[in-house]
C-alpha cells in the first residue's frame, strides 16, 4: 500500500479541489438547454451531414471555376530540353549511284510559348505562338542550326461539326446554379433531421417527466390507498392494484431515464456536440396562424425545386447528344489557318533576324460513304433518349408539385391539429386532477384514476407529436420550394 505523508486538513482540501478541477469536464458532462432554432444552427453550422453536403457544393463550385478560367486566355510553355538520336539510315550516295546506310548522330532542344483563346460562337480557337528549335549534327557532316518562330497567330476549327463551346455555355451555368439550389436544399434537410432528433428527445424528456410525476403520485395514492384499507374504505383487490401501479411506475420510470439518455446521446451525435453532453431542450411554442396557399408554393417550386433544375440539364445534355451524333453523321470540314515569321541560320541570334514570311491554310473533308446505318442507328439512340429525359422530367415535375400541395395541405392542417392537441392536453390535466382529488377524497374507485392519467399522459405524447408534424411539415415545404414564407423571399445562405 503506498502511504502519503501526512497533510494538515487545509492542505487535503487544496488537493481535493486541484484534482476536481483537473477532471475533464466531459466526464461531469456539459450541461446545455437548446430551443429548436439554436439546434438547427448548431446541426447547419457543426453537424456531420452538414459538412458533407458542404463539401459536395464546393465540388461543384470548383468545376465552375475551371469552366471559367477555360473561357479565358491560358499560356504555355513546351519545353523539350534535350533529344539525342544515333541511328543507321537509308542514304542515296549520287557519285556511286547507290542506296547506302550511314549513321547519323543528332542532339536536339526546343522551346516554345503558346497563349489559346476559345471562341465560343463558332468553336474555334485562336493561338500565338512563338518558338525557337535547335538541331546539331555529329560525324562526317558537322554542324550548328537553330529555327525560330518569332510570332505566329493562328485560328483552328471545326467549320461543320459539332461545337462544344456553345453547349457548355448553356449548360455549366445551370449545372452550378442547381448545385447551389442543391446546397440550400440539403441544408434545409438537415434542419429537417434535426427537428426529427430534436423532438425525439422533447419525447423523451416530457416522457420521463411523466414517469417521474407518476411515480411520485402512484407512491401517493399506495400510501393513501393503505391508509384507506385500514378502516376498510377499499378492498384489497383495490389496494394491490395501487401497489402493482406503483410497480409499473418504478419500470416505467427506467426505462424512460434509458430512452432519454438515449436520445440526448442521439442529438449530440448528430449536432457534433460532447456525446456526454447533459443537453436539456425546450417544448417550441405553439405555430402562429398562418395560411400558406398551394399556388404559391408550386410557383416558388417551379423556379427553386433542384430535382427540376436536374431535369432541365439532363434535357439540356440530352439535346447536346442529339447535335452531336447529327454533325458526326455528316461529312465534316477542319480548317487551319495562320500567317507569322520564321527563320533559320547557324547561330541564335541569326535565327531571329530578317525573318521570313510564314502562311498556312489547310482544310481537311471528312466525308462519310458507306457505314452500315451505324450513324443513323446513333441519332435514333440519341433522339429517343432525348424523348425518354423529357417524359421523365414532366412527370418529375408533377410529382414535385403533387408533393407540395399533400405538404402545403398537411402544413395547414397540423395548425389545427396542434391547437386542438393543446385544448385536449389542458383538458385532460384538469381532468386528472379533480379525479385524482376526488380519489383521494374517496369519490372515485382505482379505475376512473387510472383511466383519466392514461388520458392526460396520451394527451401530453399527442401534443407533442403535433408539434413534431408541424414543424416537420413547415421544414419540409422550404425544402421543397427553397422558399422563407415567413419573410416571404426566397431561401439564401452565404457561400
């Protein structure tokens, strides 16, 4: 056993509160009460789903940037610092009059600076350039060279043929505005899910709240029954049904601790909070009177909704498939065309004096003769795939906005039925508490007490069940329409 020396009782007590304040304070547990508004910030600003769908924006934001930049000038460099060749080739001698093989040695490097622009209306690029290229020769024939490219401006393109640049132009924009409708979307499905948690432990909570006031009563009334037995006001059969209700309590009372123990778990989980946070929550007040109208939310849904956003680019990029194989079916035309200087001579700077004229025109035709139908066969694959994108996206359409109107509809009923759940709850607590009075009292028998706490305990879980619905059904209609009705214009988060 170790032994310490002996301390004098105001040293213990230093010890003793240096080491309380050593302890982690997750292991005491951090005590927080959260309303429903600080859980879904704290969910949209900590929590894991909210960084994931975060982190699939920026995705899609950085494949917007690079279109960007590819609308833009871009320069190059090309380098080639060193080539060495030793080979055996076919010559002509022409004082023998005969083929003969003679090696060869070459040593070669190259530079060159390149700037591209695309032009979008007709798909083509335009280039300058500027390069120099040196070539020395070993053996018999012994030599410096150097070629430069002072300048050179070029324009290429496909004069009939397919153009991409003009189908990206339509569709990445609408690509990024539907990843940032997509975001806002999923951020409102984590507020979705936090209000699930959330009120999941509201349940839980006021679900052991009851446990506790009903074992507290049901020890009450077993005193109060055992009293009464006494001088025989009940039976016994009456005062074992008070102590088996006193024994259910005691379970129930258990199982309400691990099932709130377990929710609290649940929400600190997903809000990315301390697992063994003692996180307390308040029950939201009742929803303000409010009508939303179906014609209006289908309007906002219509312009916000990103699953129709989605449909628009796949018609879109349906529609690009159909041009494209339509060009490749036909004959098809390239075309070339520059004009510059270059030079050539045995030292650099030679190379790049008194530059000569270079031009270049080339066209090259792509004529199609004999396939088989096996363009034909992928414009037909093409044109009814653009059929089958469109069909599916009227009927995507109609199933969003069905959706919005059950949801619109629902929103407005859980009003009522959320002012009716409370009318019931307060009820049913009067209720309880003149019988449970008039119990003890000895006017009303163990059955009408039990009937009116099973009442008031439905009253407060159905309550609370409306108040769920609510809010569920108000955050799922922003998630569909990406719409605040609460201010009236439409859902916006900073980026």
């Amino acid at each position: 056993m170790i032994r310490f020396p002996h301390r004098s009782h105001s040293a213990r007590l230093f010890w003793l509160l240096a080491t309380l304040l050593l302890i982690p304070s997750a292991a005491w547990g951090q005590k927080l009460t959260l309303t429903l508004e600080r859980a879904i910030e704290i969910a949209a600003d900590s929590s894991l789903q909210a960084f994931r769908v975060k982190n699939m924006y920026q995705a899609n934001y950085w494949a917007f940037r690079s279109f960007k930049a590819d609308r833009l000038p871009s320069l190059s460099m090309n380098l080639t610092p060193a080539t060495y060749n030793r080979y055996i080739r076919q010559r002509y001698d022409s004082q023998e009059n005969i083929d003969v093989f003679r090696a060869q040695q070459m040593y070669s490097a190259s530079g060159a600076l390149n700037i591209t622009q695309n032009f979008d209306p007709l798909g083509g690029t335009f280039y300058l350039e500027t390069g120099v290229e040196y070539l020395r020769n070993f053996g018999d024939m012994t030599g410096n060279q150097f070629s430069s490219i002072p300048i050179r401006l070029g324009y290429r393109q496909n004069l009939l043929g397919y153009n991409a640049f003009k189908w990206d132009r339509k569709i990445e924009p609408l690509k990024f505005e539907k990843a940032k409708k997509q975001l806002i979307c999923d951020m409102e499905g984590v507020a979705e899910t936090a209000v699930s948690y959330y009120f999941a432990l509201v349940l839980a909570q006021e679900e052991y709240r009851l446990a506790v006031d009903n074992l507290a009563a049901s020890d009450t009334l077993y005193i109060t029954g055992e009293r009464r037995f006494r001088i025989q006001a009940i039976s016994e059969a009456d005062l074992l049904t008070l102590k088996l209700d006193k024994v259910n309590a005691e379970n129930t009372l258990e199982n309400a601790r691990m099932a709130l123990k377990r929710a609290k778990f649940s929400l600190a989980t997903f809000l990315g909070l301390d697992q063994n946070a003692d996180i307390t929550v308040n029950v939201p007040s009742a929803p303000l009177c409010r009508s939303i109208s179906s014609e209006t939310a289908i309007e906002q849904a219509r312009a916000n909704n990103p699953d129709l956003l989605q449909h628009r680019q796949n018609i879109l990029e349906a529609e690009r498939e159909l041009n494209r194989t339509r060009m490749e079916s036909r004959f098809n035309a390239n075309l070339n065309a520059s004009i510059g200087f270059n030079q050539v001579a045995s030292t650099l700077g030679g190379a790049f004096t008194h530059p000569l004229r270079q031009d270049l025109v080339s066209l090259s035709v792509a004529i199609p003769l004999v396939d088989w139908g096996v363009r034909k066969g992928k414009v037909n694959m093409a044109r009814n795939n653009l059929n089958v994108v469109e069909t599916a996206a009227r009927q995507q359409a109609l199933s969003v906005e069905e959706d919005v109107v059950m949801t619109v509809s629902d929103y407005n009923i859980q009003q009522n039925l959320v002012a009716s759940a409370l009318e019931a709850l307060d009820l049913a607590d009067m209720a309880y508490d003149r019988t449970k009075q008039r119990f003890m009292i000895g006017k009303a028998d163990i059955s009408a007490l039990t009937l009116s706490q099973t009442r008031q305990q439905s009253a407060t879980t159905n309550y609370i069940r409306a108040l769920q619905n609510y809010w569920a059904s108000y955050y799922r209609l922003r998630k569909l329409t990406l719409y605040d009705f609460d201010f009236n214009r439409m859902i916006d988060i900073e980026l």
